[in-house]
C-alpha cells in the first residue's frame, strides 16, 4: 500500500522513465525528479496562474515524489485545467499543421 503522502487524486500519474520520475496529468508532466551531482533535484514545470516554474534539491527520491505529490493534492483544480489547456493547445496545433 502507498504512503498516504503518495496517494495522488484522479487523472495524476507518477511515471519511471529512464532519466527518474514524471508526474503527469493526463498525460501532460507537470513536475519531474531527477539524479544531479549527489542528490535530487525536483521541477515544477507548470507555469500558470499562481503556480510558476521553479526547482529544489531533495535529499532523495522518496522525499521529492512525497513532496510533489502533496503540492499537486492542494493544486488539483489548477492543474486540471492547464492539463485540460495543454491538450487544447496541442489539439489546435496539430489542426493547424493539418490544414
């Protein structure tokens, strides 16, 4: 059973890949962990509204992904909807290229 730090509401997403972990919301990352020099560095990415990109050192993995998933918890309604923006953004561009 996750922690209940872990515990992401609908539509998140935490994926490995080969460079760490992505959290995702419907498929658009909002945030990643990754390996630098001895330690951890986690990115929110997402810059929208009240939220703006930034990055911190993290001791480890544990503690970025728990920290993470804990902010995206108190964001989730934002987050939806830049997930909901980016998929339209997305959409609109490849119609363009379409056309």
């Amino acid at each position: 059973m996750k922690p209940v730090s872990h515990i992401l509401p609908d539509r998140f997403a935490w994926h490995r890949t080969d460079a760490g972990h992505d959290l995702c919301v419907d498929g658009t990352t909002i945030a990643e962990v990754r390996p630098l020099r001895d330690g951890i560095v986690l990115r929110i990415l997402v810059d929208m509204g009240d939220i703006a990109p930034f990055e911190m050192a993290v001791r480890c993995e544990e503690r970025a992904i728990g920290w993470a998933t804990q902010w995206a918890r108190q964001r989730a309604n934002l987050l939806y909807r830049h997930a909901d923006r980016q998929r339209a953004l997305q959409a609109d561009a490849e119609l363009a290229l379409a056309g």
